[in-house]
C-alpha cells in the first residue's frame, strides 16, 4: 500500500446519520466501520466508506464499561437518593435502589447480591432497581453492565420507570429489563441470560427469559438501536415480551431500529386481561433466525394491534420478515 497524506475534513453542520466517502488508496482492514468501495476519482480506483457511527450494531466492543476504566470497588447494597447525584466509575457488588430524582450512574458495573429465591421476591432480586414508588425520576444508567454474580431464577437485571438505559451490556439474568412507564433502552447489549429450569415465580417450571419485558405498564416506551439476542443457550422467550398482567395498560411503545432474535417468537404482544393492547410501533428492525416456533418473528394476540409496522427484514438477507402470527 502507498503512503497516503493526511486527510482533514471539515465536519461541521453534518449530522451524525451522515455516511463519509473519502477518496485515497486503500486497503481492507479489521474495522467493521469501513469497507473499501469502488471509487473512480480515487488513486486504484477505490476508496474507503466509513459508516455512520449510530448504525453499529451494539455489542461487547460500544457497550458496557469503556475499556481501560479504572473501577472502585463499592461492597453492600446501596441505596443512591439525592438528586442530581452521579455515580461513576465503581463496581458495585450488590443491589442499587435508586429513589432520587435526575441521578446518573455511568462507566460502571453492579452485580448484585445474594438474596434467596422464593415466589415474588424478583423485584427486590434485580441489581438495579429504581424505585418510582419512591420518587425516582429522570435515571440515567450509561455506559454500564449488569453483570449478575449470584444469579438465581428470581434476579433480573434492571426494574426501571422513569429512566434511560444507554450503551448498557445486560446479561447473566432471567429477564435483561423489566421496562414500565417512561422507559427508553437505547444502544444497548443484552444477551446470554440465565435459564433455570425450576423457577418458583413460574409454579416451579423453567425461567420464561426475556430481554425486555413490560407486563405493568402504563405509557412511553421507547425501544430503540438494540442488540437483543436470545439466540444461545436455553433462554429465550422473546426479545420483547408485553403483556398486561397486573390490568395496568401499555400504550405508546415503539421498537424501532434494532437488531432482535431468538425466542420462541421474538416479538410476543399479548392483550392478557385488559381485553385489548393498542399503541405499539414496530419499525425497521432486523430479525435474526433463531425462533423456536418456526417464523414466529412477532406474534400478536387476537385482541392486539400494532399502530404502525413497517421496515421489518430479517438481518442475513434484508428482506421482510413474515406477517405477524395473530393467535392468543
């Protein structure tokens, strides 16, 4: 490869959905943001195009603690209440209860504790819980994992109202979210959840894992640029699972933008016992093929709708998926 001379490009006023062409020699190489294109204004013919930085798909690599963070080991549960605080930085080895108003914790890691497991007790069982009931408003959780160290068939991963998950890994649990009102995951990784095959909150059959389930909701759900894969193992209920079990209803979700697979139908939208669900958006998502009911890419209930449904391809070929299922 020739020597190429420093290239300096002036950025301002673009948008971060903009896709770069830069024309120079060049050469493949181990970066998954840039392919080699045909290019005939450049030397050989070819040039590199970088693409935008929002459509990578979340993984171990942009999800998480970023690499060479230094964490501070905090032991015990912790109970975080003043507004405005900001936590950064720590491993957390046991449960986190957020009960004040515009807290942050980022750069971090929280693993949870030991409770036993017995029927109910999953609320009280997820390492991050944020607590509405409480208080808790406007939570932030960044560029942080939930890494369960004791897990059991009663630990999910994070109970939230109120709150933004963005760039989090979320793994070693049954459920990844339990998400309630005013809820937005965005640019996250969850995946490889625990299976159990006797849990006491299912009569003592097998976990139902989800990666993010809504089943006590009211409004404004945002699902958005996710990597959700059910796809290893044994978990795998869906990668979205909504319900309405507790007669609170769901309106105003949108799954949008994401990379989902695994379950027995990877998107599971069910009235329960509300007698409708309305209000769910499902748009330009990718869908992987490792469903245990075969093509069961989303599954609606008889007395489900979606609002809007569009865009939706399985991954490998960018073709559409099938028609959602309608059966209770």
């Amino acid at each position: 490869m020739l020597p190429i001379a420093p290239i300096c490009l002036g950025l301002a006023g673009v948008s971060a959905a903009t896709t770069f062409f830069i024309s120079s020699e060049s050469e493949s190489g181990a970066n998954t943001n840039a392919t080699v294109v045909s290019d005939v204004t450049a030397s050989g013919s070819q040039a590199v195009k970088f693409a935008a930085v929002s459509n990578l798909k979340p993984g171990p690599a942009n999800t998480g603690v970023p690499a060479g963070t230094t964490l501070t080991v905090v032991n015990g549960d912790q109970v975080y209440a003043t507004d405005g605080m900001v936590i950064d930085g720590k491993d957390i080895r046991g449960y986190v209860q957020i009960t004040g108003k515009n807290i942050t914790i980022k750069n971090s890691i929280i693993r949870g504790g030991t409770k036993s497991c017995t029927s109910g007790n999953a609320q009280n069982s997820a390492p991050l819980w944020v607590r509405d009931d409480a208080g808790a408003t406007n939570f932030t959780f960044q560029d942080s994992e939930i890494a369960p160290s004791n897990a059991t068939a009663c630990m999910d991963g994070i109970w939230a109202s109120n709150s933004t998950i963005v760039r989090a890994n979320i793994h070693g649990a049954v459920d990844g979210i339990k998400a309630y009102n005013n809820v937005t995951v965005q640019d996250s990784y969850i995946h490889d959840l625990a299976y159990f095959s006797s849990d006491p909150n299912q009569g003592g059959g097998e976990t139902h894992n989800d990666g993010v389930q809504s089943y006590e909701c009211n409004s404004n759900i945002l699902i958005a640029h996710n990597n959700i894969d059910l796809s290893t193992g044994q978990s795998g209920n869906a990668a979205y699972q909504i319900t309405q079990d507790a007669g609170m209803p769901c309106s105003n979700i949108v799954i949008r933008d994401n990379w989902l697979d695994g379950g027995g139908c990877t998107i599971n939208v069910a009235h329960k016992i509300l007698g409708s669900l309305t209000g769910v958006s499902l748009l330009n998502n990718r869908f992987g093929r490792n469903q245990g009911f075969s093509g069961c890419t989303v599954l609606l209930s008889t007395k489900s709708t979606l609002t809007a449904y569009s865009g939706n391809v399985w991954d490998d070929t960018g073709q559409a998926i099938p028609s959602p299922q309608v059966h209770d």
